[in-house]
C-alpha cells in the first residue's frame, strides 16, 4: 500500500528464493507529515523478503485496530512474536493509518468480518478488501481511545509513521469515492480552503471536508495550537518524550504476562534505560498485578510528570489504570530518579556544533533542553524551587548576530503547578572561558573548542545592549522580535559629556541579573518573565515623568513581542543611584552595635525604661527609621496622585474586597498549617515544640481575620511596592533610593498589578525590622555569632528595639501621610491592620521556609507567637 513515487534509494540486496516485497525503514528519525508545507524526502531502504514476511508486517498495523476493538492483547503479543528478525540498521515502519485504504487483504475471512462490523458500519467505507477511513473516525472520534493507540504506536518496536491529519483528529469523506476520502486537503485553518491554498474552491484538487463534526473550521492546525490541551500539543510532547528515550527508539521488548489479558505490558530496554510501558485496553477502569522482580529496587517514574511511584520489591506490583489508559514508566534506580538533577554539575558535556554563525541547529537544540533542568536547577535566579521539573524547552531564540550572542526564552513545566518562561542569554566563545557559568563545551567544525556560556559576562553582548536601547534597534527572532526603546530621560542620565562605559557585574548573585555602566546607568535583565506589563516598568515611567526624586529614572526598556499575546518586559534599563549602602546590611551593622552596648549593661537584660534607652542606643539610626517612614509616606502619596489615571487611580476598601481578601489569607493560612503539620516531624527537635504550639492555635489565628469580615475599612486602595523591605531600599547617608518594584516575585504578574492597601509595605517594613533583629540574634547574620548564655538578655532586648524602630517608623509615615485616605483615620482600624498583614507576611516566610530551608523557621514561628499574644 506505498506508493511507488515516495520511495528513493532503491536496495541491490536481494535474496534468493524469496517472493514479495517488504519496506522497511533504515532511518531512526519519524516520517515528516507528507503534506504540501512539509515536504521532506526521507530515505528508505527496500529490502527484498518473503510473502509471509510482508503478510505479516501488514498484520502488525492491523493488529492495533484488532486489540482496541477485542479489548485483549493477544493480537499484539502474537504478531509480535511471530515477526521475522531484520538486520540490526533496519526498523520496521509501524502505522496506524496511510493514505490508502486499511487494506484486509492478507488477513482471514473470520478477521476481516470482524474489522467490518467493529469499523464499518457503513458499507461505503469499504472498498476493495479494505477501509477507507482516517483514523479519528475509525474510532469514533474518541480522544481517550486515539491517544491509547497513538501510544502504542509510538511505544512499540519500530519506526512510527505518521499520517498527515491524525495529529489534529481530521475527519475524511468516503462520499468521494476511491481513496480520494483519505487524501482531502490538511486543514491548516479555518479561512478558505481550510488554509490548504489560495485558488477557487472549485479548482481544488478534493473538496475540504465540511463535515459537521470534522469541519474544517473547527478542527484545524492553528486552532489546536492555540489550545494547548489540543490533540496536536498531545502529539507533540508525547513525540517530544520518544525522542529523549532511546530505549523507546532502539531498544529491545520484553512483553509481560499479567492475569488481566485487557492490560497490555511490556518493557523497552537499551543499555542500562528500561522503560515499563502499561496500557489498558479496555474502555472500563481495570487493575493488574505485574511480575517486576527482576527490577527490584528500582523506583518507576511516570515520564510525562516525572511522578516516582513506589519502588519495586519482591511482590507482585499492583497498579490501577482507568479506561484506555496508559502509562510510561522510566525504571530507575533510587539514587538516578529525576529529582537528583539539582545535585552535583560535574563534567561539561560537549556539544558538536555545524557552524560558529548558526550554532542552535536542531540537534544543538535539542542536547541544549536535556541540559537545562540541571543546569536551572544551580542557578540562583531560577524560581522553580524544589520543584522537580518535566520538562524543558526551548521556546525562542533572539541571535544578536554583532556579538555572536542570543537570547533564548526557556519554557520550564513542572509536575506541579504553573509553567514558567525564563530569559538566558547565551554567548558562543571560541574559546576557554569561566567554566562556572558555561552550559556546555561546544566542537566546531573546524576542530577548535569553546563554550556556550552566560552572554551577560560578555562585555561585547552588554555593549550591544546598550547600544541596541540608545539606537531604538530590533531582533528578529523565530517567533518574534526583541525590541530596545529609551526614555526621554536617557540622554539626560548619561550626560552632555558621554563618557564611555564600561560593564560590570556586582559580585553577589541575584535573583534577577543587573548589569551596571559606568557610574550612569543599571540594567536590570530580568530571569522569569511573563506577558503583560511588569509593575516595575509601569511604575518607574510612571515616577520618572512625575520626577519622584527617590527612585531611579527609567532609562530604557528591552521587551520581546510575540505574534500574538502581550509583550514581554525582558530588561530595564535604569539611572544609577550612586554611594548607595544597602539599608539591610545598614540595618545589621548597627544592631551589632546595639546588641554590643547591651551586652556591657549587664546580663539582666533591658530595664524598666527599655524603650527609652533602646532608643538612646540607636542613636542616629532612629532618624534614619523616620526618615525612611517619611519617605515611604511621600512614594504612596505619588502612586496615589493620579487620579486620571485608571492603572494608578485610588480605589475604595469595598466590601467584596474585604471578603476576598479575608477568604485568601484564611486560605493562605490553611496551606501554611497543612504545610507545617506535614513537616513538623522533620523539624529540629529544639523547634518540635514550637511548631506543635502553634498547630494547636489555628483556630486563634482564623479569629484574627475576622476583622477583616465584620469591620468596614475607610480608606484606599492604591499600587504599592508590593515586595518592600530594607533589602529595597539605597541609603545615600542622606536620603533615600527605593528599588525594585517588581512585586513580590512568587505572585503571577497579574496580580502584582492590583491595587492594595499602603499599610501592606508598612507592613513589609516593619516585618523586615524584626527579621534583622532576629537574625542577628540567632546567628544568621554573617559576621555576628551571639553567646548562647547571653541569648535570653539579647532577645529582650531584640523585642525593645523592634518596638522602639517600628513605631518611629510608623509615626513617621502618619505623619508624611497627612490627612490623605491612605489609612484608615481610626487608630483601633490602622493596628488591626497592620497586625493582620504582618500575620499574612509571618504566614508566607513560614511556608517560604519550610519548603527551601526548614532550619530557618523559627523567625517566622517566633513572629506568629509575638503577634498572637499581642493585645
């Protein structure tokens, strides 16, 4: 049933004695659709067989049919095991469906009775000795049943062919006689002629379908590509799991025998990779028992989630599948299961590359995305935790051709939650560089060796940059462009001088990667990106045109714009905000200076008049805390000051606010008490109680938020930092520099964007006063190791001087705040507040911390305790 014009590269070897012709595939690679847009010749080696042999690869596509509608894998095993060897370079073609008819001509009588009552129902879909029907329709359209064959195509012994239509569900029309009902147009979209050509209708070749249930306008390409739960984007990552597998491509078969004969099993093995595939042929949910014994100890992990299940023993290993599912298992040792990628980098792989010009060829891509999961998984600004990855992919690649660079979009899948888009810019070198930010070593054609490294180390790539948001200039990429604006601030900030400038990294990782100039400028390339506006793109322009003078100007920006969707904020470009301390480290430096001067006072600990003389020690930090009050005051009342504006318009406390916000953060408290219960015997023992203490206290906490539910708030909603502590803060030794208004980062950038109430930063602020106390007094701040014997004094002192900072902070900001409608006016209303906000931040950090490093939690636990025992 192939067509004599498809084949190329005709065969000498021919063997005597032997009638009849069988194809066989020499490639490993899958057959390209055969459509008008896809074109591709592919080589296949004839190979002279017997009759029997070719009855017999012929029966193996047919026995696919014969299983799905028997519900019993006894077609496939027999088949199978009955198929002659073939030379080791050779594969056979496997198909569910060509561009002919599904021919019965070299199976029994009693079979092909059977496929004609199961397949044709209607007696125009016969012909000849076969059935011309696509594969959607033999099936009855049913997506359950398409993808447990389409898996079993791909899972089996052999090179799949793939026939063009199947990957979209297209329908046929055997009204049009001959095959002709098979070979209709591929449905590309949903404009004239289905998107197959531009002519008359008339002209065409065969009709499109128009079918109501396969027409054309609703099942197409570009439909399903919009949709990725579509049966293409099916297709395409089950294709993309084959490929990583060579025991799938290569490998030998080991078929099991459950009891259960509706439940297909065998195992793929090459080398040491062994890939358990189970799949139940039945349209009810079965169970089955399999002998695995001879894999004990290994643990299977499903590969489309990379979900361990349990390992394998002595016993028989049970497994439950529902209606025409399948599993892939990856049989792997305990130490080798997936999560381990975010151990150990070891050697640098090499990659061989065609050309130094294009070096991301096809194969280059794909080494790349096995690559990344362990390589994202070392990097500081990566955000996906410790959650294991599925999958990686490169999703589009930006070439800066000047410094022989390019911007990659990397999309990450997890097992759980959300997929995520990260930026790499990656510089192909030629030669040796700092191998500690180097994804591979790269073979040139010509024998010389280099790198693919960060391209943010290269001082060329920056300078592109640079250059790229001065000159407004544009990157084409496979999907889009990258596009460089600049602001009407830039020349202003590089100056009537112009001096050069030269790049530079700072010397601490970040969670995003900034890129300085000279003393003028700070280009801040973001690592995770979304579509939409980024807050800190929208609140710099923003501020910058309202010339706030304690933020820096927005100089330029680096966006990436798809075909479709929104933009992409990739990179800021900002003033540089020069003689800057970070308020934090500020922050530690002097309550080592404090905790000093407590310590010389005795062990007693603070007296009567604490907070009078906590304030006496500080010194001239307390007007560094106002003036930063102030300072947060005075940025509020700018965010608030555009009335016009709808982005940045002040919004009323409503009702259906305070009952949404109250509804979140119970459930926010239930996920970090479910969290904590599910961990707390893992804890520390000396931190075992405190966590216990705290489980038994739920119901306290819920009460605290209740105010939020019977309370009316007057006062506004604004856009606020959203991420603000002294972390974001520059002291200058006279003023103020506030940074990065991103949002918090562990928030979808939508909701970044939604207006809040001020009292949430203050709440930030003064929640990051008390975690600087306490990480100098347990020890977590560099360079300050605290005697345990002193321990008790210090925490009393730690607790006067949270109280003494935070209410200079307070005061401050009330008093810059003026008799806006920032707060609420109602003293009672504002502490309440406040308090359920720094119960809502304690809450996060406690869930933050026991997921990343659970020996930290006794900040968190601490603040919990202190804010519920207040009154």
């Amino acid at each position: 049933s192939w067509r004599r014009s498809a084949m190329t590269q005709p065969s000498a070897d021919v063997t005597p004695g032997k009638r009849g012709i069988g194809l066989v595939f020499q490639s490993y690679a899958l057959w390209p659709h055969m459509s008008v847009r896809q074109n591709v010749a592919f080589g296949l080696e004839i190979r002279k067989v017997g009759a029997e042999e070719l009855k017999r690869e012929v029966s193996e596509a047919l026995a696919y049919m014969r299983l799905e509608g028997m519900e019993d894998r006894y077609p496939v095993t027999e088949i199978l095991q009955l198929t002659p060897p073939i030379p080791d370079n050779c594969q056979w073609a496997l198909f569910l469906r060509n561009h002919d008819e599904l021919t019965l001509e070299m199976v029994t009588d009693e079979e092909r009775d059977y496929m004609y009552r199961v397949y044709a129902h209607d007696r125009q879909t016969r012909i000849n000795l076969g059935i011309r029907r696509r594969l959607a329709p033999l099936l009855e359209n049913d997506r359950r049943r398409i993808e447990l064959m389409n898996a079993l195509l791909f899972s089996l012994p052999g090179t799949p062919v793939l026939y063009y239509g199947d990957e979209i569900g297209m329908g046929d029309n055997f009204y049009l006689g001959d095959r002709n009902g098979v070979r209709t147009p591929m449905q590309w979209s949903g404009d004239r002629n289905a998107g197959f050509s531009r002519a008359n209708p008339q002209r065409l070749y065969l009709p499109v379908i128009i079918d109501p249930e396969y027409h054309y306008e609703a099942i197409n390409v570009e439909t399903q590509l919009n949709n990725p739960h579509s049966l293409l984007w099916w297709t395409k990552r089950i294709l993309a799991q084959r490929r990583q597998s060579r025991a799938m491509g290569r490998g030998g078969l080991e078929f099991l025998y459950p009891e259960n004969r509706r439940v297909l099993a065998f195992v793929r093995s090459h080398d040491d990779e062994h890939v358990l595939v189970v799949a139940n042929l039945s349209r009810f949910a079965q169970c089955t028992e399999l002998d695995l014994s001879k894999y004990r100890g290994m643990v299977p992990l499903e590969v489309f989630g990379n979900a361990p299940f349990p390992p394998v023993s002595d016993q028989p290993y049970f497994l439950s599948l529902g209606p025409h599912a399948f599993y892939w298992f990856a049989l792997q040792p305990k130490e080798e299961r997936g999560d381990s990628l975010r151990a150990g980098s070891g050697d640098l792989p090499s990659i061989p590359i065609a050309s130094w010009e294009e070096v991301f060829t096809e194969p280059v891509r794909e080494a790349v995305n096995r690559l990344l999961p362990r390589f994202l998984q070392q990097r500081r600004w990566f955000r996906g935790g410790p959650r294991p990855i599925r999958a990686t992919e490169i999703y589009e690649i930006v070439p800066l051709p000047r410094s022989r660079s390019y911007v990659l979009f990397i999309r990450v899948e997890y097992r759980e939650g959300d997929p995520e888009l990260y930026t790499l810019p990656l510089a192909a070198e030629r030669e040796s560089g700092n191998l500690e930010f180097a994804l591979a070593r790269l073979a040139g054609p010509d024998g010389e060796n280099g790198l693919l490294t960060s391209a943010l180390r290269d001082r060329e790539f920056c300078g592109d940059l640079l250059g790229a948001i001065l000159r407004r200039r544009r990157f084409a990429g496979e999907r889009g462009e990258l596009s460089a604006n600049r602001s009407r601030s830039f020349l202003s900030i590089w100056g009537e001088d112009r001096p050069p400038l030269e790049s530079s990294l700072p010397k601490n990782d970040q969670d995003n990667t900034t890129v300085f100039y000279g003393d003028r400028f700070a280009l801040k390339f973001f690592r995770k990106v979304e579509e939409g506006v980024n807050p800190e793109q929208e609140i710099g322009a923003m501020l910058t045109e309202a010339r706030f003078p304690n933020v820096p100007p927005l100089a330029g920006t680096l966006e990436y714009r798809g075909r479709e969707g929104e933009p992409v904020t990739v990179a800021l470009l900002q003033g540089f905000a020069r003689e800057g301390a970070d308020a934090w480290k500020y922050s530690l430096d002097h309550l080592g200076l404090f905790f000093e001067q407590a310590l010389a006072r005795g062990p007693a600990g603070p007296p009567q008049d604490g907070p009078t003389v906590a304030i006496e020690m500080a010194g001239s930090y307390m007007e560094f805390v106002r003036l930063l009050g102030a300072r947060t005051a005075e940025l509020h009342l700018a965010l608030a000051a555009r009335p016009e504006d709808p982005a940045f318009a002040p919004e009323p406390f409503t009702d259906f606010y305070r009952h949404g916000l109250y509804h979140g953060m119970l459930g926010r408290l239930g996920r970090a008490l479910d969290l904590l219960r599910r961990r707390v015997s893992a804890l520390p023992d000396a931190l075992r109680p405190e966590a216990q203490a705290l489980l038994e206290r739920q119901a306290d906490l819920r009460g605290r938020f209740q105010f939020l539910r019977d309370q009316r708030i007057f006062a506004v909603r604004i856009r606020i930092h959203g991420d603000y502590h002294l972390g974001q803060a520059l002291y200058t030794g006279k003023d103020f520099v506030i940074l990065d208004f991103e949002g918090d980062p562990a928030r979808p950038l939508s909701e970044r964007r939604i207006k809040r109430s001020a009292l949430q930063d203050v709440a930030g602020m003064l929640d990051s006063f008390y975690h600087a106390a306490h990480a100098v007094l347990l020890g977590q701040a560099p360079g300050v190791i605290p005697k345990p014997e002193s321990l008790n004094a210090l925490e009393a002192w730690a607790k006067v001087w949270y109280r003494s900072v935070g209410s200079a902070f307070v005061a401050a900001y009330l008093a810059a705040a003026g008799a806006s409608d920032l707060v609420p006016r109602d003293p009672q209303q504002l502490r309440s507040l406040l308090r359920i906000f720094l119960l809502e931040l304690s809450l996060r950090k406690l869930s933050f911390e026991l997921t990343h490093q659970p020996e930290r939690i006794r900040i968190p636990l601490h603040a919990i305790r202190e804010l519920l025992e207040a009154a």
